[in-house]
C-alpha cells in the first residue's frame, strides 16, 4: 500500500435474480476519496461480468455519484477520471443498468467489506459462503430483472 492515502476496502457480489452468488472479490486498496473508492469497486464489478462472459447485468452501488457518472457522460471529477472511462469502455461490452440502491438494501456487500476489514472473511468465501452472507443474500435478492 501506498503511503499518504487511506486504505479502503472494495467488493464485488456477483448474483443472480434469485440472490444466489455467482462470483465475487473483495480487496483493500488505496483511494484517495470514497468516490474514488467506490468507483474502483464499479470498475471491478465490470470486469468480473465481463470475465464471467455475462450479458446482461445491473450494477448497484450506494454512491449516488459514481451510479450517475457511470450512466451518464458528464465529466468526472479528476481523481476518478480514468476509472470512469474504463468502466464506461468495460460495461459497453454487456447490457447494463447502473442503479443506486440504499446502503439498506446492499447489506451482502458492506457485510463482506466489514469482514474485509477485520481481516476474516475466508478467501473461499465465494465458493463457500459463510453461513451469515448466506442468509443475508437470500434476503436482499433484486427482484429487478430485464425484460
């Protein structure tokens, strides 16, 4: 980690309409902003559709920003420039719908951060989900779907 800029932790939940988990990664990386961190995590959640060859997802976040700089084409701001352009460059690869949710309703994500955090979330904790993720993603399954 670079030194003079916060640590955050970023995560990915790839699910499906039924809240099942596909795919996911969580990591600790260093952002100067939580735009920044939050658009790191949009950025990867692109590239993990796109490794998973997905053809049609919806991208959620609690970042009112990042979700409108992400579906939209106005300028970000600098710290975030380049990740907005990659993700807008990956995500034209696949049908996809950036939406905010409320952090009420992104509980799988922010358990796995929180877990990331303390440093004891199990690396095999996708394919093996820990009993509490479980739970919580059967609870907060999308109900949105394309049509």
């Amino acid at each position: 980690m670079k030194k003079g800029y916060p640590k955050a932790a970023i995560v990915v939940v790839l699910r499906n309409c039924k809240g099942e988990v596909l795919d996911g990664c969580s990591s600790l990386v260093n952002a100067s902003s939580t735009t920044q961190g939050e658009a790191l995590a949009v950025r990867l959640a692109c590239q993990l559709i796109n490794s998973n060859q997905i053809s049609r997802a919806i991208i959620e976040s609690d970042n009112k920003m990042v979700i409108k700089l992400c579906s939209t084409e106005n300028v970000p701001p600098w710290e975030c420039a380049t990740l907005i352009k990659d993700i807008r460059l990956i995500s034209s690869n696949f049908a996809r719908k950036f939406s905010w949710v409320p952090r009420a309703c992104n509980k799988a994500s922010h358990w796995v951060v929180s877990q990331a955090f303390k440093g004891s979330i199990p690396l095999d904790w996708v394919s093996i989900l820990p009993f509490a993720l479980s739970v919580i993603c059967k609870d907060d399954a999308s109900v949105e779907v394309f049509s």
